[in-house]
C-alpha cells in the first residue's frame, strides 16, 4: 500500500489550478468531472504521489458541506491498493467502518471506497485500485 493522492477541497478550481502549479511547478496533468460525486477534479503530480483538487458542482455534493463546515483544505488521503475488494474485507474484518458496501467509479480510472473518519482517528480514507 502507498500513499496515491491527497484530496483538496476547494471553492474555485481555476484559482487552485494556479495556485498549485505555481506551488508545484507544473500544470495539472488532467481535469476531470466525477458525476456521481457531484465534483469537478485535477490532478497534479508531486513525486510519486499526486494531489487532487477537488471542486462541488453542486450545493449537495460532499465537497460544498465540506467546505461549508470546515473551509478549504486537505479532505482525504488515498492509498492505492492491489485488491480493494480484499482490502475492504480486511479492514471491516479488522472494526474499521466503510462508507461504502461496494468500490465505486472514482476519479483518475480508479474503483474507490472511503473509511470513515470516526474510526480513521479523524482522517477521511480513500482505497483506490487502477481499473485495468
């Protein structure tokens, strides 16, 4: 397992694009709107890690209560595993609680399943395996 992205939530992408190039040195390699989730996203490169910025397009969406309640800033952080089906298994065996019964559509080609924060000492979790 390794660290994939960390998820930040922001209030204007363009602005963040900038922001983050400038910060980083290099334009986001992709943008991307994930329907179901109710965002628009881009990805950066910083090592062999990325960073996701993370825009609602929609009043209801995670990303805008996110930021109603909290203010931008870091959301989640993603852990690429080889087998999430497995991963979720373990981890459920293991008392950790999932917010999904399922891995789901994500962003960047990947099947995602967030932990929940209550029993991630805080820390919004994302599981993400490559679709191949």
């Amino acid at each position: 397992m390794k660290v994939e992205h960390i998820g930040i939530a922001v209030r204007d992408l363009a602005s963040a694009n900038d922001l983050f190039a400038r910060l980083l040195g290099a334009a986001p390699y992709k943008e991307e709107s994930v329907a179901s989730e109710h965002v628009t996203t881009s990805f950066f490169m910083a090592g062999t890690a990325k960073v996701e910025l993370l825009e609602a397009t929609s009043p209801d969406s995670a990303i805008a209560k996110y930021i109603e309640k909290r203010g931008e800033g870091i959301h989640h952080i993603a852990f690429e595993v080889d087998d999430i089906y497995a991963e979720m298994e373990r981890l459920r065996a293991d008392g950790f609680q999932l917010l999904n019964e399922a891995p789901k559509q994500g962003a960047d080609n990947k099947l995602v399943c967030f932990v929940h924060p209550k029993t991630a000492n805080g820390v919004l979790v994302e599981l993400c395996q490559t679709i191949r």
